[in-house]
C-alpha cells in the first residue's frame, strides 16, 4: 500500500512486473492466475503486465525446510504524462 500511494503521488504508473516465488508448499500454479488477476487490480494495472514464476529451493535453506516463502519482484515504471 505504501509503495503503490506513493507511485500515485509522484505519477507513476507500473509498466512491468516478473515476480518469482520460492516455496517448497503450497504449490502457487493452482494460485497463479487469480494472484494476477489480484495484484492488477490492486495496482490498477493490465495483466499482461504482470508475470509471476515459481520455483523451490531443492530442499535448501528455510524454504526447502518448509519453515517459510521468499519472493524477489522486478519492476519497471513509467512516468505518467497527461497530453
């Protein structure tokens, strides 16, 4: 919420987004469409903009013993310009 306020002050709108999950459980492909379909909306933004992955860890660290998730988000914005 309080990236997406601030993106609106200063007007800028998102462009792209390639989010990966890491997570031995659940697995997100069940999940996937309807979280983009969520975040669009959230962030007011076109669908095809908005990618998501999903991969494990091979049974490393935290994640592959189950005990949590991690995510990393690439994201290009645009300025926004009235003509």
């Amino acid at each position: 919420d309080r990236v997406h306020s601030l993106m609106k002050k200063k007007k800028y709108l998102l462009n792209n987004a390639d989010l990966i999950i890491m997570a031995e459980t659940p697995r997100i492909a069940s999940y996937r469409h309807k979280i983009i379909e969520n975040l669009g909306k959230r962030l007011n933004a076109p669908v095809d903009r908005i990618n998501i992955k999903a991969t494990t860890t091979e049974g490393l660290g935290f994640v592959g013993r189950k005990e949590g998730i991690a995510a990393q988000a690439i994201v290009s914005l645009i300025k926004y310009r009235r003509r």
